[in-house]
C-alpha cells in the first residue's frame, strides 16, 4: 500500500469507530504498519476523528515522529509492542469500547461460553495489570498476552485489538463488543451456555 492509500484507510476507520461510538475525541487511537519501510501510521492525540484529515496522520519511525501535521498519540507505545509481538499483522487498533472495558475495569478477563461468534474469535480474551498511560509501563505483559489472543485488555484502561488488515482489526472489536452487549442482556434472563462439544466443534471448524 502506497503512503496515501494507507492514510486515508487510518481517517476512514477512524470515521468509522467514531459513529460507532467506539472512540472519542480524546479515547482511542489506530494505526497500519508498513512494515516494509518500518513506519507506523497512528492517528494523532486530542483530535475529534471525524475531523481527522489523511495529512493529520502520525508517521513514526521508531519513536521519532518524521509525519503528520499533528503530534502523535502518546499510545503509540501499545501499537509498536503488539506489532512486534505479532509479525502476522500490520494494522491495531486501541480503544475503550464500553462493555469491553467495562471487564477491564474490574479487572477482569472475558471468557463467555454462550456466542457462537466469540467462540470463531476469541479463545477467551485476557485483562494484564495497570500500567500508566503513555509510559512503557502500559505495555507491561502486552507481548506475552497478545501473542495468543488478537484482543487484550489492559486493566483500568481499554483493549488492544491486532489483525493483518485495519478492516478486520476494526470488525473483530465491533463484533466482540455487539457480543458483550447482548450478553449484558442476556445475563438478566439466565444465559445458557454451548456445551463443550459445541464449542469444540466449533473451535475444530475453525481450523
Ligand atoms: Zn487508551
């Protein structure tokens, strides 16, 4: 993908998460990685992403900033960690979708045995301690976690979710998150659960 192409991908999902209500002016960010030339195209800080236009999109290489009219997000750091845990994906993105991350509020991880789709997604999804924002301490077990799950939550804060594409990065937290929203409904009239041969099925159908 050409530089242009993939700044504009980065505004259009944008766009795209911001009428979902998945990010907010100053909650979320995402990014593509052009790992052939190392540079990382992560959405600026404090920016309404309906606004965002392809030339406000950060480019980092490394951790100096050498693009974009706009400074980078100060998350940035979630991005490179994951990305360099996961060779097999270029695309991440970050943001605190409110029934995932109301799970990392409590610190908990999700592991719910009633979806069908979060059975063909997830083998549960893990929660990793605390880490202050911005700093290299947020990305602490990031690496570990997110080698075997394509989401991570990360405690008191919001998820991680890695793909090959930021088309699919974006539909499994749109997926998840629809998931997590009926199962809040559902828990209200007795949720009944896939037996383990259902989920084995279709763990086996995944394959
Ligand atoms: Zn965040």
């Amino acid at each position: 993908m050409k530089s242009e192409e993939i700044k504009e991908q980065v505004v259009l999902y944008s766009k795209i998460l911001d009428q979902k209500g998945l990010v907010n002016s100053l909650e979320g960010n995402i990014s593509i990685y052009d790992r052939e030339n190392d540079l990382l195209y992560v959405t600026p800080t404090s920016t309404r992403k309906e606004f965002l236009k392809p030339e406000d999109i950060a480019i980092m290489k490394g951790d100096d900033q050498v693009g974009g009219n706009k400074r980078r997000s100060s998350e940035y750091l979630l991005h490179k960690v994951a990305l360099a845990a996961r060779p097999d994906c270029n695309a991440v993105v970050h943001v605190h979708a409110p029934y995932m991350t109301a799970y990392a509020y409590c610190n908990k991880s999700i592991d719910i045995r009633c979806s069908t789709t979060f059975a063909i997604l997830h083998d549960g999804i893990p929660c990793i301690p605390y880490g202050l924002p911005g700093s290299l301490d947020i990305t602490n077990g990031l690496s570990e976690a997110i080698q075997g799950h394509d989401i991570v939550l990360l405690a008191n804060h919001g998820l991680v979710c890695v793909a090959k594409t930021l088309e699919h990065a974006c539909a499994v937290v749109e997926a998840t998150e629809e998931v997590l929203k009926i199962y809040n409904l559902a828990k209200t009239m007795g949720v009944s659960n896939l037996s383990d041969e259902d989920l084995e099925a279709i763990k086996k159908a995944k394959r």
